[in-house]
C-alpha cells in the first residue's frame, strides 16, 4: 500500500464525486459529465461570494441531486445511506468539495493514517504530510479556481 502511495497510484477504490473510472484503464480517472458540471457549478458560486450553507441552498432549490444518489444511478456502492430528499444538500458535503485538491487534477495520498492495525479509529496527517502528485488525472477546476 505504501509503495503504491509513493508511486502516485490513488489509494481509494472509489474516485471522488465528479469523476469516475476509465474503462479502459481503471487506474485512470476521467471527468463525470453531469456531476462534472454540478462542481464547476459549486466553485464558480463559492467565486461569486457564497457560503457553503448558502450553495446548498441554491443546489435544493435548483432539484439537483446529492452525490449519493448520483452514486446509486450509476451503480456505484456508497457507504452513506440514500437521504429521504434526492436534492437534500448540506453545507458540509459543500466545504468537502471545496476542500479537496483532486478537482484540480492532484493525487493527494496518505492524508489519513491508523495508529495501529487494531484500531479502527481514523487520525488525519498534517498537510505536510501528504503527497501530492500534480497532474494525474483530468482536471475539472483550473489552478486559479
């Protein structure tokens, strides 16, 4: 795991909401249309001068669809069970997005570590910690976003 960290592979089974697998290479991320969209949506917002609470606000009035539910449409297993609202936005899953560097096309890995292999408990690495590797996959947000 660690070798494969270091080498610049992603770690995580399931690409982050906006991407999914190449078929013909599943190492490979490439953009996710709609849910593609629906990002660039969220930044160019954030851009504009709204909070996350106010974005998601936007987003359920708009009646677009929570990445959980996209995830279910596409077949892809998700660990978050289905909200009783489709278009139920939060303010969180709006801070998640906008904090995550993969949308600018970066592999981000090792920002999480076990204290042990007993422990189920999840600490997070300082940002200096991580590795990040530029440029790996397909970038949904430009770097001056």
């Amino acid at each position: 795991m660690k070798s494969k960290g270091e080498a610049g592979e992603h770690l995580c089974t399931n690409p982050s909401y906006g991407y999914t697998k190449d078929s013909d290479n599943k190492k490979r991320w490439i953009a996710d249309g709609e849910a593609a969209g629906v990002v660039k949506r969220i930044f160019a917002l954030c851009l504009d001068g709204y909070g996350p609470s106010q974005i998601a606000r936007i987003l359920k009035e708009d009646k677009v669809i929570t990445p959980t539910i996209h995830f279910q449409q596409i077949g892809r297993t998700t660990r978050n069970a289905p909200p009783d609202n489709p278009y139920n936005w939060t303010g969180d899953t709006i801070a998640d997005i906008l904090e995550r560097p993969e949308y600018q096309g970066h592999t981000v890995n090792f920002k999480t570590y076990k204290q042990s292999y007993k422990s189920k408990k999840t600490c997070y690495n300082p940002e200096g910690k991580w590795l990040v590797f530029e440029n790996t996959h397909e970038a949904i947000i430009d770097a001056d976003t």
